[in-house]
C-alpha cells in the first residue's frame, strides 16, 4: 500500500513565498476545497491518505514535499532555501519517524524536496535558488551506502526541477526543456510541454494514472496522444501559491523500518 502524507491548506497561504510568478488574490475556501478534492483522488487511487493539520503561522506548509524525501530505506530531513519554511520541518519529520529511520541535512547545505525527481536509484537534484551545491553533497553522501546515484541538474527558468520536469512512467518524462539542463537524462523519452502553457511540466503519476491541472488542456492532450490515462484536476487557486501537484504529498511505500 502506499500512504500519503497532505497538510490541510494554511489560512496563512495568501502571505506565501512566490519567486516565478506575481502575486494574485487567492480563494481561501476554493484552495482548501481544491486541496481536499486531491487528497480524495489520492485516495480513490490507491493511497492511505494521512492529512497534518493545518499550520496556520506557516503559509507554505501545505507544501510536505519539501522538508523531506522518502526513499524505501529511510527519509531525509531537509533545510528549506527560504529561513522563513524551515519550522515546517519537524512536524514532517513527527509524521515520518513512525515509517522510516530519518537521515538530515545541513546548513550550510540547502535543499528542497521539490527539486529532487527519482527514476529508478537514480536521484536527479535541481541546482536552484533553494537548493545549493552542498545540499546536493550531502544528500548524495547519505544515499550512497543505499546505491542511489545523485545527479545535480542546473535549472534556471522556474522555482524547481519538478517545476520544469516530472516521470510519467515507461521510461517517460513530461518537461519545459527551456528551463533545465536535460544532459542528465539522457536515454529517457520526452513529451514537451505546449508551448503556448510553459507551467505544465508538473503531474502526478500514481497507479496508472496522470494526475493533471486542468488548467492546461494543451499539454493534457499531449499525453493523452502517447497513450497515458489522464485525470484533470482544478488546482486553480493553489497555483495562485506557485503550486504543483506533486508538492503537495509526500507519497511512499508502506515499508515499517523505523526500528530497523
């Protein structure tokens, strides 16, 4: 089974740190509306869903992905780019304890969950504003005893790798190639973004399923013509918060190795 880890939507979430896109007025009910809607598809598809209360000092906080990455053989605690994120960790690390033995790192090392996409024991880590090289040296310092193989990937046209990039499956990966250095992932096949929705590069897979924004059909069609079964969701509001889908869940096996 595969469990899922959300953090019901900040009333916070209006003062929330936007790097790539101007600030817009958000829609408190529509967001935690729209958030609850993906944590029921979640579910629908598969996972146990375990939701954090809301964190109402911490406006970014519904973002889990980010203070941690969760591997089959532990987690990794991470300090966020941003100064002001970095109390979202200990909760997360709260909730993780119970599945996994928990790793760190530190500053003067940065990383962010949302820059870091795995294929298989390879570990792609985005060169980004909130994550730095020496985050990227320590992380591939803790995974090496585990056989992971950490790759850093400069990205310069958006707030994270997974911004820019995400797997779909069979070998697959969706992409904004104009953002990042694609060199690493050679060997892989791509489907570009439409040109005309450059934030499209961010889904979800999960259980045969892409988990879409609806708000770009475009891209959504490409997909759907290489075969993939695509689910749209309206996330309208929480990409007012520069949201993608995939930060919103920390999503793992339910392996217990806590006391291993």
């Amino acid at each position: 089974m595969l469990t899922a880890i959300t953090r019901a939507v900040s009333p916070a979430i209006v003062h929330c740190e936007l790097s790539f896109i101007g600030r817009q007025p958000i829609d408190l009910a529509a967001a935690q509306n729209q958030h609850h809607a993906y944590e029921k598809l979640l579910g629908k598809l598969g996972a146990r869903v375990i939701s954090l209360p809301a964190e109402p000092d911490l406006p970014d906080s519904m973002f889990v992905e980010d203070p941690a990455i969760v591997l089959d053989e532990l987690a990794v605690i991470l300090p966020l780019g941003t100064e002001t994120r970095r109390r979202e960790a200990p909760s997360i690390a709260q909730a993780l304890a119970r599945f996994r033995r928990l790793e760190a790192v530190s500053l003067p090392g940065t990383l962010e969950g949302g820059d870091v996409l795995r294929i298989g024991r390879k570990i792609f880590v985005g060169l980004t504003r909130r994550s730095n090289a020496e985050g990227i040296r320590q992380l591939a310092a803790i995974l090496a005893p585990h056989g992971y193989e950490v790759m850093a990937v400069l990205v310069t046209g958006c707030l994270h790798l997974k911004s820019a990039v995400t797997p779909l499956g069979r070998n697959t990966l969706l992409a904004n190639r104009a953002w990042f250095d694609a060199a690493p992932f050679a060997g892989l096949e791509w489907i570009d973004v439409d040109p005309a929705e450059p934030h499209a590069a961010n889904a979800l897979a999960l259980a045969g399923t892409v988990i879409f924004p609806a708000s770009f059909p475009r891209t959504s069609t490409r997909i759907a013509a290489r075969a993939f079964h695509v689910t749209p969701l309206d996330i309208s509001q929480l990409q007012k918060a520069e949201s993608g889908l995939t930060c919103s869940s920390l999503l793992f096996a339910d392996i217990n190795l806590a006391d291993s």
